[in-house]
C-alpha cells in the first residue's frame, strides 16, 4: 500500500431543543509507505459545541499530535470558551480549569491563546477564555502524552458542569439575546475562514473532508454584518471576506452546500493568495503544516 489517508471521521448533531449545532472530529493521515514524506503520522480530535440558548456558552477543544519521520513528535493542544451573551461566572469557572489542568504550561497556554484567538481587524478577539500549545514537546513522551489527555478529559467534564448549571438557570431568551447570538456566530465564522490556520491547513492538504473540516459552523450567520467586515480587512483578505459572503444565502444558512463552497472558497483562495498566509492567526510558533505533507 502506497501509504493511506483517513480522514474525518465525524459526528455531527441536527439542530435540537438543546443545540443549535455540535460536532466531534477525528481525523489520521499516515505515510506509512512513503519514506520521501516528512510527515509519519498526524492525529487529531476535536469538539466544537454552540447551544441553542444564547446564555450558554459554545466551546471549542482540540487535540493533535504529529510524529515526523525522524521519530519526533510535537502536541497540539487548544481549547477556548465562546460565550454569546457574556456571564462572568463561566469565564472564572473555564480559567480556573485551565489552570489546574494545564499545570505548568499555563502560562505560556494562555499566552499563546490570546494571541492565537485576536481578530485585529475588529479589534476583539473570539472567546473570553483561551489556551493555546504550539509545538508542544518534552524529553518524556509519555509524559506528553498523558498532559493531552487528562487536559482533554477535564476540559470536557469543567465545559459540562458550566452548561449544565446554565441551561437550568438561564431560561429567559429576549429577541436581542438572539440577535446578539447570531451576531457573535458571524463572528466566529469570520475568525474560522479567515483567520484559523489550522482550518485553511487542513483545507489546502485535501479536499475529502470539506464538511468535517467545516463542523466548527453555526447553522446560521449575519450575512450583511459579514460583509461589512470587508473593510475591515487588508488586501487580499477583503476578496476572501466577500467571496465567503457571497456563497452564503441571504437567510444566512450554514447547511451542508454551504459548507462545501466555503471549504472551496477559502482553499482557492489560499492558492491563488499564498503570501495571505502569513495573515493568519498564530502562537509564537508557527506550524510546517503544509509542508510536512510534501516529498
């Protein structure tokens, strides 16, 4: 076998009573055949959650690890908390697990999220709480390892006990509560398509999980306010901001055609743009992801 790819093994939630959208992603490329690669191996598996109710919060959490064919291996560990409607009591709860969790890379976690998750162009970042480990990596693997995933668990479990609490609690959704949801969505679709690197990586190694990739959207956005966002933004981003507005129907509907043609948009764009990946968000390293793909 010439090597093998699987990639987007997903589970994606229908919009409920609870959620307006949620997906669980796990994805593996492996280069076992192809010694001219320089990548053995990259894992990965992540969660991004937006409840219905505009006073719970969304959440994104991601896990990576990518083993070189040398035998080095480096961690990627990210998760941050995006309310809607802001409760400050979410904020303090989502901090203090990131700190207990991530022991002595906390520091330098967080230091990293609030860069990673800044959207200098409106001058805001997404999310009120953020972590961030680029190339992470020690002399003791195993060690490594298990930092990912008792973060990964205890991330979880910090993120169901603030929802729980607030889905009991918050139960009064005005009209401009809604509004106010949809708007942060906008925005969050903003950072994702034309912020996040590590979706337009992902967009630019292949095409086989668009809709995977693109799990992290709402089911619905401000078409208009993303527009106006194309002002905002240096050239060429201004181009990408309003080809991604324009595949979008005017009652703002993320829905699975939807996704395809953003997927499609932005990996066109980066193809066509290359020099407009040094305009996306990153830590204080920034990942050979691409490159890691090639002979």
């Amino acid at each position: 076998m010439m090597g093998f790819m699987v990639e987007g093994v997903a589970l994606r939630l229908v919009t409920t009573t609870l959620f307006n959208t949620g997906s669980v992603n796990v994805s593996q490329v492996h280069y076992d055949d192809m010694p001219e690669k320089q990548l053995s191996s990259a894992t990965a598996i992540s969660t991004i959650i937006h409840p219905r109710n505009p006073h719970v919060p969304s959440v994104h959490i991601h896990i990576s690890q990518t083993e070189m064919r040398d035998g080095t291996a480096y961690w990627r560990v990210m998760a941050d908390l995006n309310p809607s409607v802001q409760h400050n009591e979410d904020k303090v709860a989502f901090d203090n697990a990131l700190r207990d969790l991530a022991g002595g890379t906390y520091t330098e976690g967080k230091l990293q999220g609030e860069k990673y998750f800044d959207i200098p162009a409106l001058s805001r970042k997404r999310g009120v709480s953020h972590f961030y480990l680029e190339n992470y990596f020690t002399a003791d693997k195993k060690q490594d390892s298990l930092l990912a995933q008792s973060f990964g668990e205890g991330i979880i479990d910090a993120y169901i006990d603030i929802i729980t609490l607030a889905f009991e609690q918050r139960k009064e959704i005005r009209t401009e509560d809604k509004q106010t949801q949809l708007d942060y969505h906008t925005l969050y679709l903003f950072q994702v398509l034309t912020l996040d690197r590590g979706t337009t990586s992902g967009l630019l190694v292949h095409s086989q999980n668009d809709v995977g990739i693109m799990g992290s959207l709402p089911t619905h956005i401000n078409r208009e306010l993303l527009l106006s966002w194309a002002a905002k933004v240096q050239t060429p981003q201004d181009e990408l901001v309003k080809k991604l507005a324009s595949v979008i129907g005017e009652d703002g509907a993320i829905d699975v055609p939807t996704k395809e043609k953003l997927a499609q948009v932005v990996r066109e764009h980066y193809t066509l743009h290359k020099e407009a990946l040094s305009l996306q968000a990153s830590g204080n390293s920034v990942p050979p992801t691409v490159d890691n793909h090639k002979a």
